[in-house]
C-alpha cells in the first residue's frame, strides 16, 4: 500500500498533458458554450430558449474548470493565447485571475487545517469556538454557511466575495476584480438593450446563476460532507488532508462531463498538476485512491452536506446545529 509521499510520487506520471487534447478540450468547450448561448437567442419558442439557457450555464462549469485547470499550470502552461483566453474567461465570470489564483493555492497548502485563515474556502469552527462566539459572529459564521448564500452564489460568493470584497482589500492588487465588474456591467447593458429583458435573463442571468450556484455548491461539498476530517496545524499532512478531507464526488457521464471531473477531487487534492481529463484514468491506476469518501448530487446527500456546521473533536466529525 502507497502512502505518503510515495503515493503522490505514483501519481507524477498522470502529469503529463497531450497538448493537442487540452487544446480540444478548451475549444470545443467554447464553441459548445457559444452554440448553447446562440440558441437563447435564436430559437423562436421560450422553452427550448430556457433549456439552452441551462446548458449554457453548465457549460460555463466545465469552461471554469478547465481555467481553473489553466491556473495550477495543469494544461497549457506557458501558452500566450491561452493566458489571453483564460484571462478574458475569468473576468468574464467574475472571477479575476489575481485573486483566484492568490485564494485558491491558499485553499490547496491549508485544506482541512483548523484555526487557520477561511481564505478560499468556508469558515470552519470547532464546537467549542463556535459556543465561545458572540451573537453577531456566529449568525455571520452561519450565514456564509447557509444554503441560501451557497446558491446565491453568483451575488455572495462571485460578485461580492470574488470581486468587490478582494478590490476594496487590495485595489492594485486586484485592479482586475474592478475591470470584471465594469465589464459585467457593460455585458448587462447591452445585452437589456439589444436582446431586451428576456434576452438578458437568458443569456447572462440564468447561465451566471447556474454556474455560480453549482460552483459554490461544489466548492463546499467537496470538503464538508459527511466523514470529511479536520486536523490542528500540529498533525497535518498534505496527503492525509487531500484524501479524508476531500471528496469523490459521484457523478452520471452527463454531468461528469459538464463539471470537467472535478467530483474526482481527493486526486486533485493530491496532485493538482494532473489534468481534469486524465483523473479518472489515475483513479483506475492506483488502488489506493479507490476507497474514497464518497458524497453525490442526490438531494438526500446534498441536504446531509447542508446540515453540516462546526467540527466536533470529541467525536471526530461535523455536525449539525442539533447535536450542538
């Protein structure tokens, strides 16, 4: 059995991209992601309309994936158009490349430690920290938790957290947070003006909606679900963290597809050089990686993840308000 390092040793050779293929990946997603936005438009009935509206915005998924993808140098490392692609992609779905990139690498070194900064990821508490809180911290610590905000995510997580909140921090740090709001604004102005309402409604609001939603969501789940551990900084390790405290997110093709394989979390935990398209292959190499903590898209999964609230070390897991 591989543990430690020599597992994340056996998964180096996983980390070799076919440049041809991370090239087909990123545009046939594109063109995928214009076709579906094109039949919000085009299409003369209201429904085909709002489905097209739907795919467009998971879609928008799989397209973030692979940029996030782009950002741990996984595929395309060093490509000039991709930079320019990748960076336009970003602020397009409010989510600038400077403050991703400075969050999100954050999230991979610190993943499950506790008492440590909430950056990139949600605020967990124990039991006992939680209980020591005033009023208005824990209605806070509540609130960024609660599943209204996670689905709200376009406004909470995106808008605010993503642009507004990381610009105000660092403006020149961040100077692309603004440009990602000025130009959502323009895109929201002129797709009201020459698409109308409904136009706008399909083809920016329900497609930004979805995919906000269906990010944040996952970003959650994958590291607060039922089983998932916490560790002091003390006994951390990084392979212990990517494998008890990550997810395998199953998944039908469908959709295994539109989220870039990113329910194969615990893998990119582990080595987040390996691309979103060759995860699954890695999961049938190593067998070690075949008894992952499972969780799902189904709504009884989704609801236990929800329940989730502070990490309770005398029993070793999460709970929910009611055990506390």
């Amino acid at each position: 059995m591989k543990t430690g390092r020599e597992l994340i040793l056996a998964t180096k050779p996983f980390t070799q991209e076919d440049r041809s293929k991370s090239w087909m990946h990123l545009v046939s997603t594109l063109l995928l992601l214009a076709t579906a936005l094109a039949g919000t438009v085009w299409l003369p009935y209201f429904l085909p309309k709002l489905v097209f509206s739907i795919l467009s915005g998971l879609l928008m998924v799989r397209m973030f994936i692979i940029y996030h993808d782009f950002q741990h140098h996984a595929i395309l490392h060093r490509s000039v158009l991709a930079d320019v692609l990748m960076s336009a992609y970003g602020l397009l779905v409010l989510v600038p490349s400077s403050i991703w990139k400075r969050s999100h690498d954050h999230h991979h070194n610190h993943n499950s430690k506790l008492f440590s900064a909430s950056i990139g990821s949600y605020p967990i508490a124990t039991k006992e920290a939680y209980l020591a809180m005033p009023p208005g911290e824990r209605k806070l610590y509540l609130f960024i938790r609660h599943p209204f905000t996670i689905v709200m995510g376009y406004f909470t997580m995106f808008m605010y957290g993503m642009c507004i909140s990381s610009f105000v921090s660092a403006p020149r740090r961040h100077a692309d947070s603004l440009l990602a709001l000025v130009l959502h604004a323009v895109i929201t102005y002129l797709a009201i003006r020459y698409l109308g309402w409904q136009g706008w409604l399909l083809t920016v609001f329900i497609p930004m909606f979805i995919a906000s939603a269906m990010g944040a969501y996952l970003f959650y789940a994958q590291h607060n679900f039922p089983g998932t551990t916490f560790s002091s900084k003390e006994d951390w390790k990084y392979e212990v963290a990517a494998l008890q405290s990550s997810s395998y997110m199953v998944m039908n093709p469908f959709m295994q597809f539109m989220t870039g394989n990113i329910g194969y979390h615990h893998i990119h935990h582990l080595n987040s050089r390996i691309p979103f398209y060759r995860l699954p292959e890695v999961m049938d190499a190593i067998p070690e990686l075949q008894a992952a903590k499972t969780t799902s898209l189904k709504p009884k999964e989704i609801m236990a993840c929800f329940r989730l609230k502070v990490w309770d070390p005398e029993k070793n897991r999460m709970i929910g308000l009611s055990e506390i």
